[in-house]
C-alpha cells in the first residue's frame, strides 16, 4: 500500500516538471528567437545609423542612437532572462533524473511485491495439496493394498473396502474441484461476476453453519475482467477468513459505487481480534496480508474495525473503466 501511495505521489511530481520543463523549453525558444531578431535589428539600425551621420541632420543621428541603446537594453534583458531559464531548465532536468531513479526503484520494489504475491499463492496451493489431496491418495494406496489382501479370503470385506475407497476418491476429486475453482472460477466468463458471486456465497452457506446475506449494486459490465477477478478474490478472501476465524452466524457484504469509489463492506458477528495481533506473523492472518495485497494492487485503502461484536472490513477502490 505504502509503495503505491508513494509511486501516486511520484507520478504527479514527475508530471508536473515534465510539464514545466516544456514551458521553460518552450520560452526559451521563444526569447531566443526574439534575440535574434533584435540583434538582426541592432545591425540594421546601425547601417542606417552611419548612413545617418554623412547625409542626415543631428536631430535624426540622436533619435537613431536612442533606438540602437533601447534594442540593446532589450538585448540584455533577454539574454539575461534567457540564462535565468536555462538555470531554472537544469534544476528541473536534475530533479526529472533523480525522480526517474526513484520511480525505477518503487517498479522494482512493486514487481517484487508481486512476485511475493504469486510466491504466497503457489506456497499456499503446494500447502493445501500436500496436506490434504497428497496425504489422502496416500492413505487410499495403503487402503487398496489393505483390500487385495482379502479379495480371495474375504471378498465381502474386500469390497467394502473397495466401496470405502470409491467415497474417499470422490472426496478428493471434489476437493481438487475446489482448489481449481479457487485457482480460476470456470463459469466467470460464462456467467459473469454476479452470478459467479451469488454461486459462490450460496456454495459456502451450504458447505458452512454460516449465512450470507449480500447487496450488490454496480455496473459490473463498465469494469475491466482482470478487476472484477482481483474483487472477486478479495470477497472470497474475507468470507473463507470469517467463516474459519470469527465463530459468527452471519456475514453481511455490501458492494455498492458512490462518486468516484466502489465501495466493499463485508461484516461478520463472530467474536473479533486484537489489533496486536496483526502485527505478527503468525498462520492465521497470512490471508489478511494477501488481502491488503490484492487490494493495494488497485490502487485502494482497506480499514478493519475490530469489535468484540465482530469484524468490518471496508474497502474503497478508485473507480477506473
């Protein structure tokens, strides 16, 4: 969040003295161009200032050495303005340089943010398959071995065996199901985001004690996909943290537009944290600190207001189509 705030801040300080080094550029084209127009003049008045001085009277030769003396002050004030631009030029040139080093820096520092976010997520995913899909094809390999031992000498246990293992393997098809779900929604493209949300809140209610009751109030056709995917995720993120840390009976989200802002509420009744607590690094707040992730990434803020009463999370996203 911080390195997206600052790269904001950056991107306008950078613009604003592009900006006035193409007007000091633009000036200094300009004054030099009125330069040498008046040192063009200079050396016409004086040709006619010595023609002046043979067949002229003194009356006209004064006159035409005032004019001579004004062009040359004038000479000297752009000359002098000319320099005081060009000073000013290389200032604004030094600090383009210096921001330019900066701004590579936070990309760098952003790209390695992302990075760490794809890292997490591939350590949580190697996490969930060898706690559960591995270890349980595991277990089903010593029940196979188990039940071949009996196929002869006690088929009917055999084939409960058999029948167990069939229940156990279905179980885990439907769990790698649901980490490719997690990993891509399928029906995202066919089905669009509210329909994708709506199948997902009412998945989790039946596979939970949990209600959810949600309001939905923007025009998801006007966002970019890769947006509605990143808000998807974030929603997915904060119920499945709800549902196994808060001990609550409800989750209410909110997502509605106001002025420039898409605002997400999701609330729950469960028994809350301490703010201390999101200082460590302890397992249970790793989806917390994706969280913030993924929504930093849009540009956004994201506030938690813990309560003994529950949890708030309120999110605003700068509106972009």
């Amino acid at each position: 969040m911080k390195n997206r705030n600052e790269k904001s801040s950056i991107e306008t300080i950078y613009a604003n003295y592009l900006k006035e080094k193409r007007e000091l550029e633009y000036l200094i084209s300009h004054c030099m161009e009125e330069y040498e127009e008046l040192k063009n003049h200079i050396i016409y008045e004086k040709n006619s200032y010595n023609e002046l001085r043979i067949f002229s009277p003194r009356q006209n030769m004064r006159s035409e050495e005032e004019i001579i003396k004004e062009s040359k002050e004038k000479c000297n004030e752009l000359s002098e303005k000319i320099n005081s631009y060009k000073r000013k030029l290389m200032e604004i040139e030094d600090n383009i340089r210096v921001i330019e080093q900066v701004k590579e820096k936070i990309d760098i520092q952003s790209g390695i943010e992302v990075l760490s976010m794809n890292e997490n997520d591939r350590k949580r995913i190697a996490r969930d398959l060898h706690d559960s899909t591995i270890q349980n094809l595991v277990y089903l390999i010593h029940k196979v071995e188990f039940a071949s031992k009996f196929i002869e000498q006690d088929p009917i246990r055999a084939k409960l065996e058999l029948s167990t293992i069939t229940k156990n393997l279905k179980d885990i098809i439907q769990d790698v199901r649901e980490l490719v779900y997690d990993l891509h929604p399928m029906n995202f493209e066919d089905l669009g985001f509210e329909s994708t949300l709506t199948n997902f809140f009412d998945n989790l209610s039946h596979a939970s004690d949990i209600e959810i009751f949600y309001e939905i109030n923007m025009q998801c056709d006007q966002y970019d996909e890769i947006i509605l995917i990143t808000l998807f995720r974030i929603i997915q993120e904060c119920c499945c943290n709800a549902i196994k840390h808060s001990k609550g009976k409800n989750i209410h989200v909110v997502m509605k537009e106001e002025k420039n802002v898409l605002l997400l509420i999701i609330q729950d009744d469960g028994t809350g944290f301490l703010e201390a607590d999101l200082s460590d690094e302890k397992e249970k707040h790793f989806g917390l600190k994706i969280l913030k992730e993924r929504v930093s990434f849009l540009s956004g803020t994201c506030l938690l207001d813990s309560t003994k009463n529950g949890v708030t999370v309120r999110i605003e996203i700068p509106i972009i189509r």
